[in-house]
C-alpha cells in the first residue's frame, strides 16, 4: 500500500491499483490523477476536512464510490451519500478494509460544540486518528499519520498520543496552520516520541508518498 500526503489533512492510499481518500478539505488543492477511487473517508464535519466541491469532483468521476463518515458528516453533507459509520465498526472496500476508533473531536475551546470524529485504521496498519488522539488499543501501528498543528492541539498531548501509540513510522499531518519554523519544531517533537517506541518519522511534504 502507497501512502501520499496531500495539503493539511489529505491523503490518498493505494493497493492493488484501487484508491481510498480520506479527509479532502478546504486546505487542500484539487486531487489530480485519481484512479479507481473505491471509498472516501470523512473523519469528521469540519471544512478542513472536506468541502462540497471536493466530494463533487470525486462523484462525478467516480458515481458509485461509497462515502463513509460519522452522523455529525452525514447531517453536514446532506446533499451527498454517506454512509454512517461509528467506532468499533469495520467496513471492507476491496482491496481495503477499515476500522474506526474514537468518537469525539478534540475540545477546541469551552464555548464551542464537540463533534462527531473517528479515526480509521487502515488494513490492521495505517492509522489516522482525525482530529483526535484516539488510540486504536491492542493494534500494532506500522504507520501512523499524527496531527502535528491545530487549534485544539498542545504539542505535549501530540507527543503523548505518539508514544501512545508506539508506531514503526509516522509522519506530521494536520499542518497548514504552522509556519514554516512552527512545522520543523513540531516534527522534532514528534521525532522524539516516535524514537521512543523504535519508530522512525518521516518528514513528509504534500504530494510525498511512503509503502507499506
């Protein structure tokens, strides 16, 4: 399985010549060359992590792809497909099979809703949480994309979630909102804990790939 990071949250997997896209949102630029799309992943409602006009353009080149999200995704997107999934639940979309963990988005502020986000684990290997530090307890991540810059994350808890998680590899995702020394000074951090567990980071820039 090819793994590629796109702009802020994206990403696109790859096995068998069949793809699966996962969190498509309004920090990304359009995705290009995309084939056999066989599912999208939509963690959670939240506009970083899919727009309109993104899920558009993959249904119009791929009518039948299966959308699969939370109830919070499904009531945002209403004018679209989706299919509901909640954590504990595995899905199998040849040749992927997902399973969800979590449930809740991680608190931003007092004031402000808690929505509903799973993270997906992906063929027992690749794991991305969404905007949370769900643990997908009792599986052995081979590689982990961990968010590395937002609103509701302190990078000591980001740091925690990675030696959590105790990957063999990982990179920073959830990133458009550093500057350019903010991204190199969390990327050190999360080297850190990835090295804990014997893991390896990867510093991935958009349109960058690694196999699995």
């Amino acid at each position: 399985m090819r793994v590629t990071k796109h702009e802020h949250a994206a990403l696109r997997l790859e096995s068998e010549g069949r793809t699966l896209i996962i969190d498509p949102g309004g920090f990304t630029l359009p995705l290009h060359d995309l084939r056999k799309v066989v599912a999208v992943v939509i963690t959670h409602e939240h506009p970083d992590h899919w727009t309109p006009e993104h899920l558009q353009r993959i249904v119009d080149a791929f009518p039948e792809v299966p959308i699969y999200g939370p109830a919070g995704v499904a009531a945002a997107a209403a004018d679209f497909d989706i299919t509901v999934v909640s954590p504990g639940e595995t899905v199998e979309v040849e040749p992927f099979a997902l399973e969800f963990f979590g449930g809740t988005h991680n608190v931003i502020h007092s004031s402000m809703p808690v929505v509903d986000n799973v993270g997906v684990l992906v063929d027992g290997s690749f794991y991305y949480p969404g905007d949370s530090y769900a643990v997908p307890t009792g599986r052995q991540v081979d590689l982990l994309a961990a968010p590395i810059g937002a609103p509701w994350l302190k990078i000591g808890e980001a740091m925690d979630f990675v030696l959590a998680v105790a990957p063999k590899r990982a990179f920073g995702t959830h990133d458009m909102t550093l500057s350019r020394i903010g991204l190199d000074m969390h990327r050190q951090r999360l080297t850190w804990a990835t090295q804990q567990g014997g893991g390896e980071f990867l510093s991935l820039a958009p349109g960058e790939s690694t196999d699995l």
